[in-house]
C-alpha cells in the first residue's frame, strides 16, 4: 500500500475517535496538575520522615512525578495536533499551560513537530531526527 493510501485510511479510521469535549479536555489537564502538585508534597513531606524505607517511598514518589511529566508532553502533542479538545483556541491555551508546567515552549514544540510529519525519515529537513540523531 502506498504512503497516501495509508494515510487515507488511516485518517478516516482516527477521525472516527473523536475530540474530548472542551470541559472534559480542562477537566483532565487541571486533575493533572493537581496530581503533580500533590505528589511534589507529598516528596516533599516524605524527604523529612525518619524511616527506614523513606528512600523507597521518595524513588516511587519520582517515578510517579515523572508519569505526569510524560503526560503533559502527551498533552502538548495532541494540543500541537488540535485533537486534545473540539476548540483550536482552547487546544493552544491548554498546549501553552502544558508547556509552562515543563519548562517547554508550546510553539517550537509544535513547529518541529510538524516538520516531523511533513519530512518524516528525511534526516535533514525532520527536526525530531536531528535531535536523536546525537544519539544514534
């Protein structure tokens, strides 16, 4: 199958999921931010405990604050998209709060990004292959 029929039906097969409604999609990003700030104070109050396994308690404490982290990347990925919630206004706004929250900008995020689906497995001209390029 060639790259556009692919990207036919595969187009055709996603638009079939849906977008969350916009109380929903700001519902979610604030209960996302309600658990990192929960789970920094809860780090926060554990690192002061005298207890033999407080490491233990701190390292899952980490992970689960880097669960989040990961999520709000998600959350840039699909505002950058337009498919986090049904208004592109509200997809930018809530992209924008994302980003803030990791220290990210939401419009260069965006812009490589779409160099990626544009140029994808072009090494020059795809932003996201430069940058794990380092890597390889």
């Amino acid at each position: 199958m060639l790259g556009k029929q692919l990207r036919k039906k595969f187009t055709r097969e996603f638009i079939q999921f849906g977008k969350n409604s916009n109380l929903f999609s700001g519902v979610l990003l604030f209960i996302h931010i309600l658990q990192l700030i929960g789970l920094i104070s809860l780090g926060y109050y554990t690192m002061g405990l005298d207890l033999d396994y407080s490491m233990v308690y701190f390292a899952i404490i980490m992970f689960l604050i880097a669960t989040r982290l990961r999520a709000f990347n998600n959350i840039i990925h699909e505002c950058s998209h337009y498919s986090f919630c049904k208004s592109k206004s509200l997809n930018i706004l809530f992209g924008k709060i994302a980003a803030l929250i990791i220290f990210s900008s939401y419009y260069e995020y965006k812009n490589e990004h779409m160099t990626h689906h544009k140029s994808l497995g072009n090494f020059e001209k795809d932003l996201d292959f430069q940058n794990r390029q380092k890597f390889l």
